[in-house]
C-alpha cells in the first residue's frame, strides 16, 4: 500500500527528552510540529527552509497573540517527519544523510504543522535534518515517513553525514 501525503511537522519519538516553555514572536501563528528557531529578541519563531540553529518542535499551537509556546528542544530529540515527495524518491541508502525542512505554511482548519522533509535535497553535506531510519509501517519511497534527528540544533554541534 502507498503511503499517504499527509505531513504535519516534526513529531516527536517517544520518550519526550525535554520539553520547555519559550516566550513567542507575535508575528505569526505557530502549529504543533512546527520547526522553530531562537530570535534576536530572545523568542521563538518558526523556522525557515534556510534556518540554522533550530531549536526544536512547537508542541502545541499559539496563535500571533500568544506569549508563549511548549517546545520539544532536546538536541537528541528525534522525529518522525513525512518526505515531500518531489523531486526524488528516498531510499535505504539516505540513511545517515542529511536533508533541510520545506517549510509550509500550517492549516488552520486542523491546527497542525505542514513541514516536511525535502527529498531532493538528500545529501552528505550539513543540512537541517539527519536521517536515521523509516518509520516501520511505511514503505521506504514517496511519502515515507522518516526517523530524524536534529543535525543543525541551536544547543548542539554540527557536523556533516556520512
């Protein structure tokens, strides 16, 4: 059966290795599986596809008006994120490679993050994200969902894959 094309950010693996409260940017909405990195100011915002230093997953959503949000931030955390499905398709060999987020803009109907994996973009060199496995209900190709790990965290060091 082929997977579904259904993303929703960075869902965390159990067990939950940390998880704080960060005061929040006004400027936008943020949704549960949302990539977000630490600002000048201090707060969090969600991330971009160029981000570095991620900090880590928004675990709940806080719209422009709220003043803080719950975040995943261990650098060890690791996720599941669902591949975008363009411009390639994963396999067994992308393990241990890294690949940067395609950053989209949540659904307000559902209150849940749209960030993926950018399958194009799988590669040795430093990246956002690092692939560690698949999740063991999907069929590694389109739309698979895969087990990562922070690469380029704002508490962790950065290297590059293997």
């Amino acid at each position: 059966m082929a997977n579904v094309n259904n993303p929703r950010g960075l869902d965390p693996v159990q067990p939950l290795l940390s998880m704080r409260r960060y005061p929040k940017s006004t400027a936008a909405a943020i949704y549960p599986g949302d990539a977000v990195i630490l600002l000048t100011a201090g707060t969090v915002g969600v991330a971009t596809a160029g981000s570095i230093e991620l900090l880590g997953a928004a675990m709940q959503y806080a719209t422009a008006a709220d003043t803080q949000i719950l975040v995943c931030d261990d650098p060890d955390q690791q996720y599941y994120i669902k591949d975008d499905g363009v411009g390639g398709t994963l396999a067994r060999t992308d393990v241990a490679k890294n690949a940067d987020l395609v950053v989209t803009a949540g659904s307000a109907t559902y209150l849940k993050s749209a960030h993926s994996l950018d399958t194009s973009g799988a590669t040795i060199a430093a990246a956002q994200l690092r692939i560690l496995n698949f999740h063991p209900d999907d069929e590694v190709g389109k739309y698979v969902r895969c087990r990562v790990v922070i690469n380029e965290h704002a508490f962790a060091k950065k290297t590059a894959g293997i």
